[in-house]
C-alpha cells in the first residue's frame, strides 16, 4: 500500500495553481495509479486573501513557509516559489524534518545542488525535479529510468521554448532579434526581462541537471560554456537555411575522451533532422545511449499545466517508493552514480564543425588568403558561397563551412583572419551540430 501524500505547497503562481488544478481535477485518477491519496493540506503565500478564494476551505493558507516545515502531517514539500531564497532555505529544512521535496527550480538545484542532494541523501528523503527540466517531458524518468540499461553517451535539445519561439518566427518572417523578441514579449513566451532565458543561462541550469544525471558528475555551473541568440541576425538564418539548415539554441553534453562537454549555443541542424523541425515554443531532447541508440523526447517545455503535469507525476512516484528502503530507491545525480565519469572538458577542446561569415573586400585574392589562414590551422572547407558584391559597393561576404575542427584551432584561425586588411567586419561563428 503506497503512502498516502499530504503537501505543503509554496507558491501559487503558474507552477503551484497548475499543480493544485490538476490534482484537484484528476483527484480519483491519481489516486488510483498512485495507490493512495494526494492532496494539498498547506499552502503559503505572499498573497493570502487572494489565494484562499481558489482553494477548497479545508486547505490551510499562509505566509510563513516554516509552517509547512512544522506541520507533522505534511509528508512532502513541493517548492514552486523560484529563485534562490527563500526556497534554499526551505528545501533543507523540509529535509532535515526528514519530508520528501519535489521542486521545478532548476536554477536553485544548477547552483546549489550538490548541497541538497547530499543532505536529501543522508536524511534518507527524496527530491525529485522532473519539473525543473523540460516541462512536460518526462526527460528525467527517461534518463534515470527507461534509459537504465544504457550507457548514455550524449545529450542535445531545444530546452527554451522562448529562444526557440524566436529563431523560428525569425526564419519564417525574416525579422530582426529585437523585433521578434517584442513580440514573445507581448505573447507571454518572454519575460518583461528576458536575460536569462535569451542569454543561454536557463538552458544551462537544464542541462548541467541532464549531464549530472547521465554523467553522474556534481552540478558545477562554472563548466558550462554558455552563448545566448541576441548576437544572432537574420542574414545568418537565411545564409542557413540556404546550405540545408536551421539555426536551434541547443543544451549539448557528451562523454568523450578528452572529458565531459557541457555547452549550451547556437547551432546550424541539418534540416532533415527532427530536431530541426521542432517549432515556436517547444522544446524537444535527443538522447543516445548504447543499447536504445537514439530516442527523442518532445513537448510542451513550459506553461502553468504542463509543468504542473511533472509535479504531480514526482508526487506520485513517491507516493509509490516513500516506504522503500533507502538503499534501494534510484541514485540522486551525484558522484557515485557513475564514479568513473571523466573530468569536465575544456572548451577548447570540442570538436565540431563550423560556419563562418567573412565580410571583406570584393578584391582578388583575398579568398585565397582566408584558405591559406584555414590550412595552416589544419581546417579544410566543406562548402563555400560568395555573395555577389552590389554594384554600388566595393565588399561581398564569404560564407563558408567547414569540416569537423577543434575549438581552439578555429578560434585562432579568426583572430589571424580578422587582421587582414580586407576584412571589412567582425567574423560570424556558429557552431554546426549534424546530430547523426
């Protein structure tokens, strides 16, 4: 017989009400796949006036979130608060009272996780976050449960659907960055400030979580190298999409020889990948392991519902394991789950492939001069296009892409090229991902 499940929920924004609804609609549903009841004995809030109006009279709200810590009859803890503080805070108290967690807080556990896993670990409790990854997409069960048997050896997704929103309406309408980054805006897809989301950093959190669970190495932030898409312009979608492919932010971590990757930028996908075809604001991950090969996981990756989806879905798993053995439920992300995963990789050491866009003079020559430049660095060209220069100005641009290259070897090869003379402009680099 599973545990029956009392929560004390913190926060009723969109994550907290689209938990809250969705256990109140699929009440008996729940109860029935997870063999006992879940409700919501506490909330607390800033806002408890408003709060009290959408819930049923017998759920007890506050603002104090110790009361969830104190009250006995709370087995779980669902943080859907955000940020940093107070939710650190009231993680660890909520394991040191020995109640399980479930938490949509990818920033808190990307930044401090290693911490709470450690002492979820010791006091024997869980702390599950499918919601913090993805949204809808069970992508944390498919790792640490339906992937199991397999060796993972890389992960690639779209896992911001804002970013995604705008490079797609980007490609279809030809509009600039800014322009389409207003429109997300005025849709809901892009907060009033959207640095995070834009600047790369939320696709970090996710996928330093992802790594931590493949890999099995500590959340380490500071070995992500992370781009964001506001340098991007619309030329280079349309440059592209003209050589077979789409512009996608992608979260990428590998294990390879020379360590674990962990880096999250633009990327040119082939078009006849799935990947490439995931639009507006989904988000979508591939995963390959030794025995499944590849699989991919696709939906919604935000939304009051969707991640509410994920929450009820934790609470039902420990509705299922609370009374198991602690020695024999799943491995929490950290070190000893895969005590021979290899150092973190320097950047500089990837290997991928390019696309470069030169702006230079229309002169002869200065083609040559780039081959040379690339040759010497050891970096062959795959494929090649010069524009032709207008009538009325002297300069064209080189799109080239080239052939699979270290990091450190294309980076040195721009430097050497942007100090030739008829270079007219700053060199354009965007990373190429065939994901066969």
């Amino acid at each position: 017989m599973a545990t029956e499940i009392k929560v004390g929920l913190a926060g009723f924004g969109n994550v907290g009400k689209g938990t809250y609804d969705i256990l109140e609609r699929n009440h008996s549903l729940i109860r029935q796949r997870a063999g006992a009841p879940i409700s919501v004995k506490r909330v607390t809030v800033r806002n408890v006036d408003r709060v009290k109006l959408l819930v049923d009279e017998d759920v007890i709200v506050t603002n104090d979130w110790h009361d969830l810590v104190n009250d006995p009859e709370v087995n779980v803890v669902v943080e859907a608060m955000g940020g940093i503080e107070p939710a650190k805070s009231l993680i660890l108290a909520a394991i040191d009272a020995g109640k399980h967690v479930v938490t949509a807080n990818k920033a808190l556990l990307a930044e401090h996780g290693n911490e709470i896993f450690s002492a979820a670990q010791a006091k024997g409790v869980n702390v599950a976050f499918e919601a913090a990854v993805a949204g809808s997409i069970p992508i944390v069960k498919a790792l640490r449960e339906g992937l199991a048997a397999n060796r993972v050896s890389s992960i690639a997704g779209i896992i911001n659907g804002t970013c995604n929103f705008i490079l797609s309406t980007m490609r279809d309408t030809g509009r600039s960055f800014d322009d389409v980054l207003k429109e997300a805006q005025r849709l809901g897809y892009a907060e009033a400030d959207p640095t995070f989301d834009i600047e790369g950093t939320d696709s970090a959190h996710k996928l330093m979580l992802l790594s931590a669970i493949a890999f099995g190495v500590p959340v380490d932030m500071s070995k992500v190298h992370i781009e964001g898409i506001t340098h991007l312009e619309a030329k280079d979608i349309k440059f592209a999409e003209e050589l077979g492919y789409r512009i996608k932010l992608l979260g990428i971590t590998k294990y390879t020889d020379y360590g674990i990757e962990l880096r999250v930028h633009p990327a040119l996908v082939p078009t006849r990948r799935l990947l490439a075809n995931v639009e507006g604001a989904m988000n979508a991950v591939v995963v390959k392991g030794d025995a499944a090969e590849s699989s991919l996981y696709y939906g919604k990756g935000a939304g009051s519902e969707p991640t509410g989806s994920a929450v009820v879905a934790d609470l039902i798993d420990i509705a299922r394991t609370a009374e198991v053995a602690v020695s024999e439920r799943p491995r929490m992300p950290t070190t000893t789950h895969n005590p021979k995963a290899k150092s973190f990789a320097d950047f500089g050491d990837t290997v991928c492939s390019y696309y470069l866009r030169i702006p230079v003079e229309d002169k002869p020559g200065v083609l040559a001069e780039i081959a040379r430049i690339l040759a010497d660095n050891k970096i062959s060209i795959e494929s090649l296009i010069q524009k032709e220069a207008p009538l009325e100005d002297a300069s064209t641009e080189i799109i080239l892409l080239t052939h699979s290259t270290r990091e450190a070897d294309i980076q040195r090869a721009i430097r050497t090229m942007q100090q030739l003379a008829n270079v007219r402009g700053a060199i354009v680099l965007l990373r190429k991902e065939e994901l066969q």
